[in-house]
C-alpha cells in the first residue's frame, strides 16, 4: 500500500466565544488519511466540523478567535505543516495543496479580472511573467471548458454565470498542478446539470493531472459517483469510515444510517406513483447540538434509535467493523462490540 500523501492526526481545532458561553469545538480529535491519486470524500450535516477541517490543514484558522489545539499532527509528503514557517507554508498553499471555496461570487475578487486571478498563482509560486501567466490562464480557462477563453480572460466575475464561476475557481486551483485539492462544496448552489458537468470536469482533471482529492459534501449522491473512501463526521469527531462501496452496502453506525436512509430513492414506496409522491422522506430526529457543549458519552446518542446507558456514559473510540481487511471499515459506536442491541427503543 502506497505511503499517505496527507495524514491527519488527532487534530483539534477550538474557537473562544465572544459571548462568554465557552469554547467550541469545532473540530475534537479528527484522524485520516488521503492517499495520491484517490478521492476521499468527507459528509456530513451543516455544523459537524467539514470545512474547519479543511481550513485547518492549510492553516487558514483565523486566531484569534480559533486555534489548532497542541498535540495535533497534520502531515504533507513527510513535512509537518503545523510547524513550518510563514514562508514554506505559502510555498505549499496554492502550489502543491490547492482548495476550492464554498461560494465562487464571495471567493473571487469582483476588482480584478478572471484573468489576472488565475495568473496570480502562477506567478507567485511557478514564477512566470504577466504575459507568460495570462497564457496560461487562457489555457486553463479552456481545459476546464469555458468557450471563448481569449475573450473570457479579461471578464470580470459578475460577467459570468455561476457554473461559469466555478470553473473559474477549479482553474485557479488547478494551475499549478497541485498534489492536493480540497473540494469545499464545490456544486453547492448550482442546478443539477451544472452540478453534474462541474463533478465530470473533476473527475476527468483528476485523471489527467494524477492528483488527490479531498471532496467535502453533505450530498451523498455526489460521494456514491465519484468517491474511492469516504469519512463520515457529526459533531466535529469522525463517526465513521469505509471504502465507499462498502459504507453503501454496510453502514454500522446509526447516523450513516440515517443519512443513507434519508436519500430519496425512485423506488421507495412512499414516492412511488400510486401514493401521488406525498409519502413522507425519512430524516434523523433532533438537532446537532452546539459546539460549546458536546453530549457525554457518544454525541450522537440523542438523537440514537439504539442508545442505551453505556452511550451515554462513555464515549465510544473508532472501533474495527472490517467485514474483510482489517482497520478498512471503523465505526465511532458500541454496537460494534455489542451489535445484538440495534433493537430500536420504543
């Protein structure tokens, strides 16, 4: 098995309230890895964690208010990224790891052409000149499939639609060929055949530069097409992770379950064409409760159809639930030592 491209270990990142109610952690002892070449996809709900993450491996946690706590390891090609310095770390950032942000209108500098935007990068860290740079944008423009990219180059953000955006954004990450792309929501707010167009264009960049991905979402649809492992994460702790195929068909955890069972299917009867589709979609009761004050036990266990004392007295580790190698499938859930209580309370 290949060496990790990115290991994250035990990383706690923590935020001090201005209102005085506490400390939230956002992100409370989170561990994976993300090989070269693969697609890791990391879902969850709103609030449980996803993007802090992503933020902290390239150490753009504002401080204050935030801190990556000590003890975290957060680890690129052998090199320690929490403690390099200021100027090693922006040789990293933009260059051999690269991020696309959740909104493209607020990402994207409305002052400055899509042209110079994406040019920048190249001359900062691959040290071309301006003419050199806006080459290169254009033919960045078209490898992501924006028609007309001569003319294209020197339109300004608000001149383009928002799947043209995103492109934009992807080409911008992209034109240093990066080791590394951080995927934030990246069809977030875009119409399904956008969505679709923007997922293929990754894939097939993905393919032709040999880079890894690290696709945050809560849209399992999107991980089921395009992810090799996915992490699960709820309340700012990895919950679960699998193979994808293997997550699908065996979900251990009781809020993989939920989530999977609240995907709309055609086939489930209560949106067949006999009940007029008003059946009702299933979802997981209660809400994700605060960052300041994360449940004792397992976080999850008000919210459990399963809970029993031991959830809510001990907080479950990451637990072995391999149904073939070893340490491929771990579950954050005592059912995994005692699966002869997923009975559901009344």
């Amino acid at each position: 098995m290949t060496e990790p491209l990115l290991r994250v270990r035990d990383l706690k990142t923590y935020f001090v309230t201005e209102q005085g109610s506490g400390t939230a952690r956002a992100v409370d002892g989170v561990s994976f890895d993300v090989r070269p070449g693969e697609t890791l996809g990391i879902v969850g709900e709103s609030g449980c964690g996803k993007t802090v993450t992503s933020l902290s491996i390239l150490r753009l946690i504002p401080e204050p208010p935030g801190h990556i706590r000590p003890g975290s390891f957060i680890e690129f090609e052998g090199r320690n990224i929490l403690t390099l310095e200021p100027k090693e770390l922006r040789a990293v950032r933009g260059n051999q790891i690269a991020m696309i942000f959740q909104e493209p209108m607020t990402s994207l500098n409305p002052v400055f052409t899509v042209g110079d935007q994406i040019a920048e990068a190249a001359i900062v860290h691959q040290h071309l000149s301006r003419a050199a740079a806006r080459r290169r944008a254009i033919e960045m423009l078209q490898l992501v499939g924006i028609p007309d990219p001569e003319e294209r180059v020197d339109h300004y953000p608000h001149q383009m639609s928002g799947g043209m955006r995103q492109r934009v954004m992807i080409a911008m990450a992209l034109v240093c060929h990066p080791k590394l792309l951080i995927a934030d929501e990246p069809t977030t707010a875009l119409d399904v055949t956008i969505q679709a167009q923007i997922l293929e264009l990754l894939e097939r960049l993905q393919a032709e530069l040999g880079m890894a991905v690290m696709l945050i979402t809560h849209d399992l649809g999107v991980v089921a097409g395009t992810a090799d492992r996915v992490v699960v994460m709820y309340a700012g702790q990895v919950v679960e992770q699998a193979p994808t195929v293997e997550l699908f068909a065996h979900p251990v955890h009781p809020y993989t379950e939920g989530l999977l069972a609240a995907v709309p299917r055609l086939d489930a009867p209560s949106l067949s064409l006999r009940t007029g589709g008003r059946g009702r979609l299933h979802s997981i009761p209660g809400q994700v409760p605060a960052a300041t004050a994360w449940p004792d036990g397992c976080r999850f266990h008000p919210r459990c159809p399963y809970a029993w004392d031991r959830c809510r007295a001990e907080e479950p580790p990451l637990l072995d639930a391999s149904q073939g190698d070893a340490g491929t499938h771990t579950a954050r859930c005592w059912l995994v030592t005692e699966p002869q209580r997923r009975t559901r309370r009344p």
